[in-house]
C-alpha cells in the first residue's frame, strides 16, 4: 500500500507543531522518522493514528483519501499505533490484554485468542506467557504484547514512538528482526526515534523533521553527518571523553542486599570515591533500580553493609532524608511523578529545595535567585512557569539545577532518557562539572553507549547477580551488551577488575 | 494565560447563572414565587440589625472551619472528619466548663480555659484521623467519616448520661450554664459576641499568612501536589499532614467551644450544627483561596440565616438553603472540570 501524508499542518496556540507536511512512502518500507524533542514528530503521528485532528492537510492510502476521526477508526483502517509508553493494563492477564479491543462479540472466544496469541509470538519469536500479569512484564515485554494486539487487529501500518527507550539491548534486537519480518511481509512500519544509531540499523529511509518542518529525506545508506546537520542544524560533537582521580571514599557498600518480591539481589560489593562515576548496567528489572535506591535509602536494605564516608559510618535503616543530610541526592528517572511538584512554579522549587531560614517567603529575593539558576542551567523557562510546562530536558535540567550546592554522592536513574542529544550533552556537562569539584555519581542507564562515556567504571547487573567493578576502558558495546544478557560471566577475570 | 483567566469568569459566571436558574425552576415547580422567595431570604439575611447580626454570629464558626479545611485541603487532605473535630471541642469546652464553673475562678478565665480546652479537644481528634491514615493506612474519609459518628454518639450518651439534665434528660441539651459565664455580647439584647468574630477574623488571617506568605505554606502545598517528590526534596511528608490535621483540628475546636460558650450555652445533640460539611463547600467553592473564603462564607451563612423565614412566610423548607449552596458548588466543580478538558484539548499532546 502507498501511504501519503500530504500538507498535514497544526497549530498548538502559538506553536506550529506540523507546518505543512508531505511524506509519500511505498508499500513494504520501513521509514524512519528523525528529529530532536519537540520537532513534531509525535504531533505528526498522533495525527496519522487519529489521536488529534490536523487544522489542514490530507492522509491518502493508494491515492484514496482516507478520515481517520479516532484512534478506532485508526485500527479499523489498519494503522496501529505504539506509544512510547505501551497503552496496556497493568493489573490483567497478558491475553485478556491482547482480547480487550477486539470488536464484536458480547462473550470473548478466548480459547481461539489464545491460540492465534501462541502463533502470533511463535512468528516473531516472542516469549510472552498469556497468563502472566501486564504489570509484571518489563517494557520490552509489553512492547511485545501490543504489537501481537495490533496485528490481530488487522494492522496494515505499524507506528512505533520512540520504541527502544527503555528495553535492553537484546530486547531491541528481537524487535528490529520483527519489524524486518513484517516490513518484508508488505507492511509499513513508521519509526520513529531521535536516536540515529536505530535508525540507521533498521529503516530503508528517513525523513527529518525540525521545529515541524520536514527538512530533508534519505534514503540508506544514510551520511550521519548529514542527518546531524538536518536534525540539529549543526553537527554536535561528543564532549571527550575525562578519567577522574578518585579521591575520598564517599559510599562503601559490603556484601549489599537486597529484597522484592520478584528478585533477590544479593553479593554487592563496591566502593564510590570523591570524583567518580560509576555506571551501572542490566536489563531492565534486574535489580540495579533497587540498589541505586538502597544507596539512597528509599529502600530498605535486606542485608550487607550500606556505609557513608570514609569513616564507614553504617547507614542501613536510615531515612533518604538522613542521606540527604550527608550529602547524597537521588534524581528519578519519573521527573513530574517523583522529582518535581507539577503545579509549582521553578522559582517555588528554588524555595523549597533550599531550606531558608526565616519564616516569610521572601518573594523578590526568590525571584532573582531563580532568574540566576535558569540562566546557569540555561532553562528555557520563567522562575514562574509551572514546571510541568517545560519540556522533558528543561525538566531534567530543572532537576539537576535544585541539586544542593554541596552534594558529595549523586544517584541518577537514566539521566538522559527520552532527551535529545543537545540535552543530553549538556546534561553530562553539569554532572561532570561536579565530579570535578569532588562529586560522585553513580547512575543506572539502559543506553548502553551513555554508560561506556561516561562512566570511569561499571557495575552490571543480570537477574539480581552483580559483577565485580569493571573498568570501562576494558569494555566496548559488544562486551557489555552480553554481560547484561548474562554471557561471558565466567570468563570476568581479575583483568577485567577497576 | 490572560486566555485562561477569561475563560475562568466566564465558566465562573455560568456556574452562578446555571445553579439561580436551577433554584429557580425548583421554586416554581412548587409553586411559588421564585423572585417572592429570594426577596424574603435577602429580607432574612439582611432587613434588620438584629438578623444581619445573627448572620455573623452564623459566620463565625462556619468561619473558623473554613480556616482549619484550608489547611488540610492545602496538603491534599480530606478532612472529612471536621465534624466530629468540632463535637469534640464542644464536649471538651462544655466538660472544662462544668469543672469550673462553680469554682472561684473569674467568669472571663473559665471561658478561656473552655476555648482552650475546646481547641484540646478539637486537635486530639483530627490527630486521631490523622495516626488512623499515617499508622494504620486508613484513607482519611473514611477514617473522619467513622469517627463522626463515634463523636456524635458520644455526645448523645453525655447528653443523656453523666451530663444530663436534673431530672429527665431531654433532647434539648444539657442544664444551661449560667449567664455570667456566657461570653460577653455587644449588648444586652444583641447576640453578637465580638469576642469570638475576633477570634474567626484571626483564623482566617492566620491561615492567609501561613498559606501564602511562609515557607510552612509552601511545603505543605508541595506535599499536596505530589508528596513523593516533596519527599524528595527533602520535606517531612507525614509530619506536615499530621501538623495540618492538629491546625484544622485547632480551629474546629474553636468553633465548637464558641458554639458551647457563646450560642447555646449548654451541650445539644446538633452542637456541630452541619457547619464541618458547609465550610467544607466553601473551601472547595473558592478552590482553596484562603482570600475568597472569608466573603463566600459570609454569604453563605446570609443565606443559612435568611431561609430561616421561609417556613413561616412562604410555606418553603429553610432547607433550599442548601439547595442553593449545593447547585453552586457543583456546577462551578462541574465548570471547572469541563474548562480544563477544553484548554487540555485546546493544547493537545504536544
């Protein structure tokens, strides 16, 4: 099927967000869809899988126009659309997820569902078990489901919003040589991504957008340079990559352990210093997001030893915000749900971040401090704009601006996940500035290149087993990509030790 | 944004226009005059000095009420329990008061013990609310809910037991206390206390200044809007709830020690009066705006005050009172639902 987007144009009060697209792609292309946050390319598709209503423009299938009201006028038409974040039920059993959407029928033929379900996965070769629970799937997993659901509708176009954030390496893997099998089967598979290594890896062609103009097309094999140029205007260059001199102990951990009700991590052993990073890696759910937690805290400790300083002054039981005191700080990943208070304004989380003395809000001084810190972390946003009007990456940068002046240990979850790579650079410019005054950071990230960066050494995790502290010189992308899958285990030498 | 305000009036006005027609239509299905009625309730609220002072007698505690819900509803906080907060501060000031009322303290004394015992009594059961959903993971409402009623069953077992009249104990309250130990009014005839009108004026004050102008205020709004990222940044989230509670407890304690001291000067069955569940209303009417509270509840004690005539005059309940208080909460909730759907979709999912 040839599918035409022609001239679609919206406005979002003063913002265009689409400003007059035309996109043709032939029947069986995987097309990727480029562009840093905010270019427009979730605007575009929402559009296309009847989410929102363009002001103008057209969608034709075969040069027949098409009136696509609703995303279930969407799937009735055969375009199915996955969003970044799968719209599925946690609380219900994988097939009666994969059921519920199904037209027809008062009493739902599950013995037939299952079956189709079971040959479904079979093609792709996809282990889902249809009586697990949605929530406990990892976001691959649930990836998974809802393209099988999308399919047994009757998909013609698949739509795929930023799909490889947050799944693992192998899990991406398993998702590119199914969206190659459906490709070559006749279907059309939109992709759409910022990040250029999954595009040039899986799509036939690309179109770029920025600031809701299409800028160019390509088609593979692509000139990266090109496309940076045409995603960003310019081409950005990786910061290089700086080694720290460790100073000071700042967090000991002996024999850590930790326990929920799916995973037992148990045997971690490590050691943080003034100035380092530490990286830590693993497939999501294999334990590390309740380590780095540990380390802060906010969980529970089963058993081991969790330690500040360099005296080692014990810390299991106490409270984040007796870690606060010495100094640690966790940043989440979940920026509006767990880090910023949405309805508040950026200059009111200046005030609360800072404990002042004094009873009375001292508005005027507020104000200024807060014109300060956004011009620092150069925040395009007011000290009055409620935070939840800013983008995801002024959110991080929001974020990493309340951090306290004299932090000795940083926590970050995904410090850069679902931002561009302007963002992202930056992002790592001001947590590197802190290491160079003396700041640790340890931080979980499932962008496998973002850990080999960044990192002086690297921590990774496999189903609640933990490796030793590994030197990040001694790995590359490949190395690490089969530690987190769990190969290569027995062979981690003293070698390979930091 | 200037968008957005405009919008708020309109949806503002057309809550009003909505919530009078309403009443309207329901005044004249009963066949009266509509127009007759809402004369006679203005006539009610305001055709003498002496009912315009029973209004602000009315204010008072609905006043103070508003005062402490402001507080709890700030840190996101269902304080249905203000009703039995205020029965217990009545009991608690009718039990200091029958303790010293035949001592040889000075009259002014007694009743400021009875206040403070009041505000004693008052804190004590919204802390209690407040451990039952800290402690005990028992939401709120239903834990304010459930102590409503044991609060009222108390009172009605003091009433008819240890408290009771001389004699045969009746509906209609304990023995009352005696009149030097009535707080003191304007004047002989009036039954405006400037005492207790200070002390709701004072509430609402505090509870602006707090509000709005102090960093207590602050982190209490941030452990309403999203206490796991006010944890975060390093606020005491189960503190400022149970702190809140004790200050919405505090004022609702006060409005029940004045309701003992100043109104009926003896226990009753009703002595919470409904005012919990109408500044409740209020709060929510003014969307938590501690400066829009003190006129609104002024208003709506007018017309709790003038459908007092209604029965007599017209042959309609004094209830369409609440009638007309229940239609404008809801259609401005109603309305306020509907305006942030619209700017939500207007913005769409950039």
């Amino acid at each position: 099927m040839n599918i035409e987007l022609r001239g679609i144009t919206k406005r979002f009060g003063a913002v265009l967000a689409n400003d007059a697209i035309s996109l043709a792609v032939p029947p069986a292309a995987i097309q990727g869809i480029l562009g840093e946050n905010g270019a427009g390319k979730s605007t575009l598709m929402k559009v296309f899988s009847g989410f929102i209503q363009p002001d103008s423009g057209q969608i034709l299938f075969d040069g027949e126009p098409i009136h696509v009201a609703s995303p279930a006028d969407a799937i009735r038409l055969g375009i199915g659309m996955l969003h970044q974040d799968p719209l599925d039920f946690p609380p219900f059993q994988v097939i009666d997820d994969f059921l519920l959407g199904r037209p027809g029928g008062l009493i739902p033929d599950r013995k037939r569902a299952l079956r189709e379900f079971r040959d479904l996965s079979a093609r792709f070769d996809f282990s889902l078990s249809p009586e697990a629970r949605v929530a406990s799937l990892t976001v691959g997993e649930r990836q998974q489901l809802e393209i099988l659901r999308l399919l047994w509708l009757g998909a013609k176009v698949l739509i795929l919003d930023e799909p490889t954030t947050g799944i693992s390496q192998a899990q991406k893997e398993k998702l590119f040589a199914a969206l190659r099998k459906l490709a070559a089967g006749g279907m059309t598979v939109f992709f759409v991504s910022h990040k250029l290594e999954d595009v040039r890896a899986l799509c036939g062609r690309a179109a770029v957008l920025r600031q809701g103009a299409l800028v160019g097309e390509m088609d593979a094999p692509f000139d990266d340079g090109r496309l940076v140029r045409m995603m960003f205007g310019k081409e950005v260059p990786l910061a290089e990559k700086t080694r720290s001199s460790p100073g000071k102990k700042v967090l000991t951990v002996k024999t850590g352990a930790i326990d929920s009700l799916r995973l037992r991590v148990k045997d971690v052993n490590l050691e943080v210093r003034a100035g380092e990073t530490i990286g830590i890696a693993g497939m999501e759910g294999s334990g590390q997001d309740l380590f780095l937690r540990a380390c802060g805290g906010l969980v529970e400790p089963a058993g081991g030893q969790f330690c500040l300083d360099e005296d080692e002054r014990p810390m299991n039981g106490s409270t984040y915000h007796d870690y606060m005191r010495s100094g640690v700080t966790y940043l989440p990943a979940a920026r509006l749900e767990k880090g910023l208070v949405p309805g508040l304004s950026l200059s009111e989380h200046y005030a609360l971040a800072e404990k002042p003395r004094g009873v009375f809000i001292d508005r005027a001084a507020a104000a200024i401090r807060s014109a300060e810190r956004i011009a620092t972390y150069n925040i395009k946003g007011r000290p009055d704009s409620a935070v939840e009007s800013l983008s995801g990456g002024n959110q991080q940068r929001a974020l990493l601006s309340l951090l306290p002046k004299e932090a000795s240990l940083i926590l970050v979850e995904h410090p850069t996940r679902g931002l561009d790579i302007e963002s992202t650079i930056y992002i790592w410019g001001k947590l590197k500035e802190r290491c160079a005054s003396g700041t640790a950071i340890l931080f979980i990230s499932s962008d496998l290149d973002e850990i080999l960066q960044y990192s002086d050494k690297v921590l990774v995790f496999f189903a609640g087993s933990v490796s030793p502290p590994i030197a990040a010189e001694s790995l590359n992308v490949r190395r690490l990509g089969e530690l987190i899958g769990g190969i290569g285990w027995e062979t981690l030498k003293e070698a390979d030790r930091a | 944004m200037r968008d957005a305000k405009s919008t708020r009036l309109i949806f503002g006005a057309g809550s009003v226009v909505l919530a009078l027609a309403l009443t309207t239509a329901i005044i004249a299905l009963t066949g009266n005059d509509p127009i007759a009625a809402y004369f006679n309730i203005a006539q009610g609220a305001v055709g003498s000095p002496n009912v315009a002072a029973n209004v602000v007698v009315s204010w008072v505690p609905l006043l103070l009420v508003v005062s402490g819900v402001l507080f709890t509803f700030t840190v996101g906080l269902w304080n249905i329990g203000i009703e039995g907060q205020i029965t217990l501060g009545a009991i608690f000031a009718t039990w200091a008061m029958r303790l010293l009322q035949d001592s040889a303290m000075a009259p002014g004394w007694i009743i400021a013990a009875a206040v403070a015992a009041g505000i004693l009594g008052g804190v004590l059961w919204a802390l209690l609310a407040g451990a039952l959903k800290t402690f005990g993971g028992v939401n709120e409402i239903f834990g304010g809910l459930g102590l409503n009623f044991v609060a009222t069953a108390l009172n009605l077992w003091l009433i008819f037991g240890p408290w009771k009249r001389p004699g045969v104990a009746s509906m209609s309250g304990t023995l009352p206390f005696a009149e030097k130990l009535w707080m003191p009014t304007l004047s002989q005839q009036s039954r405006l206390a400037p005492v207790p009108l200070g002390l709701a004026l004072a509430a609402i004050a505090i509870a602006f200044m707090l509000l709005k102008g102090t960093y207590f205020g602050l982190r209490l709004k941030a452990v309403g809007k999203n206490p796991t990222s006010a944890y975060r940044l390093g606020i005491p989230t189960w503190q400022h709830m149970m702190l809140s509670f004790a200050l919405c407890g505090a004022f609702a304690g006060i409005a029940g020690a004045v309701q003992v001291t100043s109104v009926y000067h003896r226990l009753i069955p009703s002595i919470s009066s409904g005012y919990g569940y109408t500044g409740l209303m209020v709060a929510m009417l003014v969307n938590f705006s501690p400066a829009a509270a003190a006129p609104v509840a002024l208003f709506f004690a007018a017309l709790n005050v003038g459908a007092i005539q209604l029965p007599i005059v017209l042959k309609l309940d004094s209830s369409l009172a609440g009638v007309i208080q229940g239609f404008l909460v809801l259609f401005v909730l109603v309305g306020n639902g509907v305006r942030t759907r619209l700017l939500a979709r207007r913005k769409g999912a950039l």
